[in-house]
C-alpha cells in the first residue's frame, strides 16, 4: 500500500497505540483520558497534547515516538470530536 510506505507505518501506529494501554496511564478498562473526559476537557487535552509534542519534536527524547503521539493524540482528538458532533444530533 503506498508509494511511502503508508503500510508499515500504519502498522507501527496500530501497535504504539495497542502498547499505551499497558502503560501506566491505564487502570484495566479505565484510562486518565476518561475522568478528563468526564470534565468536560478531553478535546482541549488532545489538541494541547498535539501542540506540545509537535513543539518539542527533535527537541527531547526520540522524534519518531514524538510524531506517533501526535498521531495519537490526533487520533483520540477525531474520536472526541465526532463523538461531540454525534451528541448534538441527539
């Protein structure tokens, strides 16, 4: 798929996001993203997570792991969003 290897780093993204629910941020079922959900603040929490780690990209840590979390988190960002637009059709 892809002249630029869209394939594999849909693959690699696919298993970035399946390894951060075993990581410290999750309770089994529970995610921190859910209580920050639940206040109201989880689109806000995506975009400033975006900003942060695009500002920072080549900067501290590995570039690589900080454009899969911008992924990521513009992953859950289009999850909340259209979730907020599937609540305002109700």
């Amino acid at each position: 798929m892809g002249k630029y290897n869209e394939d594999k780093i849909i693959k690699e993204i696919s298993e970035y996001v399946n390894n951060t629910y075993d990581q410290h941020y999750s309770e089994g079922e529970v995610q921190t993203l859910d209580f920050i959900e639940a206040c109201g603040d989880a689109k806000a929490f995506c975009r400033s997570n975006i900003l942060k780690y695009a500002s920072r990209y080549d900067k501290k840590g590995t570039p690589r792991k900080d454009i899969l979390k911008i992924i990521h988190y513009a992953m859950l960002l289009l999850h909340f969003s259209d979730k907020g637009e599937d609540d305002a059709k109700s």
